[in-house]
C-alpha cells in the first residue's frame, strides 16, 4: 500500500511539473517574447525565375525581392489605432483591416509584395515603434521595368511568383523551373523576345495616338520581319502595367491580336484574289465588269445583290486592288467552286490557330461549305463573313513575301540557361507552299498600285520606297438588330515594304474610331506612313532617293583663308570669326560683330580704302 502511494506521489510531481512548463511556455510566448521573426516557408531550395528580354537584350521581366507585411496579433495592442496608421501607408481600406485585426489572433498576412514606397513607409513607422507586431518579410517577386509597353507580351505572375498571363504563363516551367538539384538556389533559363523594345516604343506610340484621337475600342499595331515571320513589335490598346495587374480590367489585360475575332474587310481581298488565282479560276489578266454593284441569280430564285463603293466599270484583277472594288472581288469569287475556295482559304491559315506562345488564340470563324448561303462565297471574297484575329492576318501576308510559302510566326527568339548556353534558337520556319511565287509577286506589284495616285492606300505613300499596301473598312455587327451597323466600323490596312524584296510587314486596325472618318484608306494608312518612315530610318531600308557616295574614308581638310589687309578693305564674305582676327588686329580701327557663324554682310563694301578711326561692321550668321 505505501508503495501504491508513493508511486502515485511521484505521478502526480512529473504531471504538476509538465502541466507547468506547458503553461510557462504559454505565457512566455504570448506575452514575454518579443515578436518572433516569421517568414514565408516553403522547400529548402529557391527558384529564382529567369528574365524575358528582347532580342536585343534588353529586360522586359526580372526577379527581384519585394517585402511583405505581417502582422503577430498578440504583440498588436492597439489595433484600430494601428489598422488606420497603416491603411493610409498601404492605400487600404481601414475599417476592412481593422476587421482582420479583430478575427484574428495570430500570425497573418496584412499584404504582400508591396511597392518600394510603401516598404519606406512601413519600414520608417516599424523602427518608430509606431505599430508594433508588424513586421516586413522578404519575398521574391517580379518587376516589369517597360511597364505598358510590353505587357501583353510578358503577362504577370501571381503572388507566388506562377506566371499567369503572356509569356510568363506559357513558359512558366522554362522560366521557373522545377528543382533536379540539391543546389540551395535554382536558377531560372532567360527567354529572348523577337520584338525590338524602339519598334515597340514607335508602334505603341503611334497606337495610342489612334486609341485616343478616335476616341477607338480597341487599336492594334503589328509589325513582322517579312522574311522570317518574327515579329517585331506587338502592341494593344488599351493595355496596362503588369507591376499592378490586379487594377487593371479584363477588357485592358485582353491580348487582343490573338483573341479577338473579327471580319477584316476589303484587306482580305489580297487572300481571295490570290486563292481563285491559284485555283485556276482567275488571272492577272481577267477582267469584270462593275456597275456599282454586284448581282447574281441562283437557280432556285435566291437573288444575291453586294453594293460598291463606286461605279468602276471594266476592271482588272489589279484595278480590284488598287480601288477596293467589290463587285469586281464578289464576281471574281465565282469564277471558283466553294469547296476548293474554303480549302485554299484554309490553307492560308485562316480557320485555324498560328501556334503562338499565348494563351485563348482564338481560330475565327470560317463555316464549312455545306453551311454556305448564296451569298456566302462572294461576301467572303470582299472580307465579310469570315471572321480572323490580326495574327492571322499579318501571318497569311507571309505568303506573299516568301514566294508562296507560309511562314510559322514566331514571338520568341531564343532559350538560354542561366550559364549563357543556347538551349533553343527559334529560326526560320516553313508550313507549307500555299501559292506559285509568281501569283504571290503579282500580287505585291497590284498592291503596289494600291499607293499611286487615285488608290484606296495613296495616303502611305513615301518618295523613294516601293511599297505594296491594302486598306480595309468592314462593317460590324449590330447586337441589337443582328444586322450590319451603319455607324460601327473596323478600319484597317496592311503594307509591305520594299516591294520588289519585301522587308517589313506591318497591320494596324483600329476598332470602332469615333467621329467623321473610318475609312481606313484615311485613318490608317497616314499612321502606317509615319510608323513606315520611323522603320526605314531605323532599320537603314535602302530607297531610291538615298546618295550613294563611294569615299576613301579619308577626309582632308583645306587651310584657312588668310586674311591680309592692305589699303583696302577686301570682300569678308564667307569667312569665320576666327579668318577675321587679323583685320581687328589692325591698329586704330573698330570692329564691330553682330551674330555668330560666318559673314554675311559688311559695312563698308569690299574696296573701301581703309583709315584710322574707321568702323568696320560685320553681320554673321
């Protein structure tokens, strides 16, 4: 029996004792302990994301360390007093913070990967001891230096540094990827962009111009190296800055090139023309007849009736292009069967996605012949009824410039480790032959005729440059009727330069412009011009009216005149400042100077005899 007790004795010391040190540490930590360090957890290893760069080199996308604010609820005394000071530092909603606050009672999340602005701001208040149990911690985020001008390329990552849009999102696992190592920092592969950030500045430029001026729903400008596919610059207005996705509208994070669907206009008359061409059904040489409009009757009585802009009368294949004539195009497309059109169609492109690296491409809307109205063929042939997205289009341009092969675009250029080694070059890429070189050279040369005096494109016109170009004004749906609207539009334009060994690619399309103008043929095309003559200085493309001047490389310089007055006062025209210091050299004469540069004028004339206490007056300019 004593040992039972004293068994029981001992049991009941050690559960005292345990029962203790668990209430002390309790108390130790909830109410002597300063504010234990807390920070984000995860695996042993970090990630540190690689950088989207242009093809240059420049950084588009880079990791960087960004604080987030937290908060250990036990050691914040006054919590409404707190919850105000930091909403105004953070630009938060106090009563929603207080909120926080109050339903929590440990360690929390207050909000994370804050601007450097406001780390100064929390970072000065911490070490004021202004709000205590708040605390900064370090997490890896992701910084957009270009801002809105690349971010439909780029996209954005989420808090956890997961891409979620643009390149970021296609290339999450190259850019971030994941651990085969024991390294205790894993590092991201770089991703080169074919865009070159000054081609992207001019078009962004040039968009927003548009975007605001016509007051447009949407502006899209893009520019293609035509003997690559690569592209150059990919803008769409409106965009937004990927440092703060999160205030942006999904209408402004909306990477419209490759989601938005659309029916192109008379600029797709370059595809129709050149499919029934290389059908059989026409030729450069065919020619239509256009009364200012195009009709047909079927032999079930269906009457199909297409108006023109104009009344052009007899027309080539060329005369379509150069004046956008539609009952010519509409006539033109029954020259060929719908089966073989829709299957040449498709073998431009159209109806189906281009592959980028980006995600919700959209394939537009082509319907199979079988669903095909009598109207269908010829509407189609002038750009109605089809619906493409703008990759598409500049895509298909491709045909054109490589002798009838259709080129894969690309947005990326190369793939290098972290060590600088190549992993991938994304080069030159072929689909398929498409049309004969030589209907795809007619057709830059008809364009071409598009830029002359009297054509629909005159407007991008530019001394010196041959270039092909094709405008385009299509009518959109009305929701509320399902008709065509008379007072919506989307105007377009797509050029090619130089002609005879294409270049440049560019297509810009501006949705819905507000006013008086929506022709393309005159909103469009003066900014294809400007943004042409910015491409040709910057990428040196040769024109006709260049001075070639072959030299040595070797410059010699001629000796100053020397002036050396005599008598008489000789003809100073010409000479500098510095050619004139002997003549104010000269004793008891006054030179007087007005303006800088070389003489133009002199008071008294060349001859005059020269004497003691004269005046000498020079103008220079």
């Amino acid at each position: 029996m004593p040992a039972r007790i004293n068994r029981f004795a001992i049991f009941s010391i050690f559960t005292s004792i345990f029962v203790l040190l668990i209430i002390w540490k309790y108390v130790d930590i909830m109410l002597i302990s300063p504010t234990p360090n807390f920070r984000v957890t995860g695996p042993a290893q970090i990630i540190e994301r690689g950088p989207i760069l242009d093809r240059n080199g420049r950084i588009l996308a880079i990791q960087t360390q960004m604080d987030s604010v937290t908060a250990w609820m036990p050691n914040v005394t006054e919590k409404e007093k707190a919850s105000g000071i930091i909403a105004e530092a953070l630009n938060m909603n106090s009563d929603l913070l207080l909120e926080k606050f109050e339903n929590n009672s440990g360690f929390i999340y207050i909000k994370r990967k804050i601007s450097p602005t406001e780390s100064t701001r929390i970072r000065n208040l911490i070490n004021e001891s202004i709000i205590p149990g708040i605390s900064l911690e370090p997490e890896y985020g992701r910084n957009y230096p270009e801002q809105n001008l690349t971010s439909h390329l780029t996209g954005f990552t989420g808090i956890d540094n997961t891409g979620l849009d643009g390149i970021e999102l296609t290339y999450n696992d190259i850019l971030a990827p994941k651990p085969d190592t024991d390294d205790e920092i894993i590092y991201g592969n770089q991703i080169f962009l074919t865009i070159d950030l000054n081609i992207q500045y001019f078009s962004r430029k040039l968009a927003e111009k548009a975007y605001n001026e016509y007051d447009a729903d949407s502006v899209m400008v893009l520019v293609m190296d035509a003997k690559n596919g690569d592209f150059l610059s990919w803008v769409s207005m409106p965009d937004y800055d990927p440092n703060t996705f999160g205030l942006a509208s999904s209408r402004e994070k909306n990477n419209l090139p490759v989601t938005y669907a659309y029916e192109p206009g008379s600029v797709f008359k370059i595809f129709s023309l050149s499919a029934e061409m290389e059908i059989g059904g026409i030729s450069p040489n065919s020619h239509f007849y256009c009364d200012g409009f195009y009709e047909h009757q079927f032999p079930n009585d269906e009457t199909v009736k297409i108006n023109c802009l104009g009344v052009h009368g007899d027309v080539s294949v060329q005369d379509i292009i150069k004046y956008s004539c539609n009952s010519g195009a509409a006539y033109a497309s029954d020259t060929v069967s719908k089966k073989d059109f829709y299957n040449k169609l498709n073998s431009f492109g159209f109806n189906s996605r281009t592959g980028l690296a980006f995600t919700g491409e959209t394939v537009g809307i082509l319907k199979k012949p079988e669903d095909w109205s009598g109207r269908s063929k010829p509407t189609i042939a002038i750009g109605q009824e089809i619906s493409v997205s703008a990759v598409q289009m500049i895509t298909a341009a491709t045909i054109l410039t490589n002798q009838g092969t259709l080129l894969q675009p690309h947005i990326i250029d190369k793939i290098v480790s972290p060590e600088g080694k190549l992993i991938k070059n994304f080069m030159r890429e072929p689909v398929r032959h498409v049309i004969k070189p030589e209907i795809a050279k007619a057709m830059l040369l008809m364009m071409e005729t598009a830029t002359e005096s009297g054509g629909t494109a005159r407007r991008t016109a530019i001394e010196g440059l041959r270039i092909s170009a094709k405008t385009g004004t299509a009518q959109k749906i009305d929701p509320n009727t399902g008709k065509y609207s008379t007072s919506s539009f989307v105007a377009s334009t797509l050029a090619i330069f130089p002609t005879d060994d294409p270049e440049v690619i560019i297509y810009i399309v501006i949705d819905t412009p507000k006013g008086d103008e929506f022709y393309g043929g005159r909103i469009v095309t003066p900014i294809i011009k400007e943004l042409t003559e910015e491409l040709v200085r910057y990428l040196d493309i040769k024109m006709k009216s260049d001075t070639v001047i072959n030299h040595s490389g070797i410059i010699k310089l001629s000796e100053s005149k020397k002036l050396e007055p005599g008598e008489y006062l000789p003809d100073l025209t010409g000479l500098s400042k510095r050619e004139i210091l002997p003549l104010i050299a000269l004793p008891e004469i006054s030179v007087t100077i007005d303006g800088e540069g070389w003489v133009v004028n002199q008071n008294p004339e060349p001859g005059t005899q020269i004497v003691k206490g004269m005046t000498i007056h020079l103008e220079l300019e």
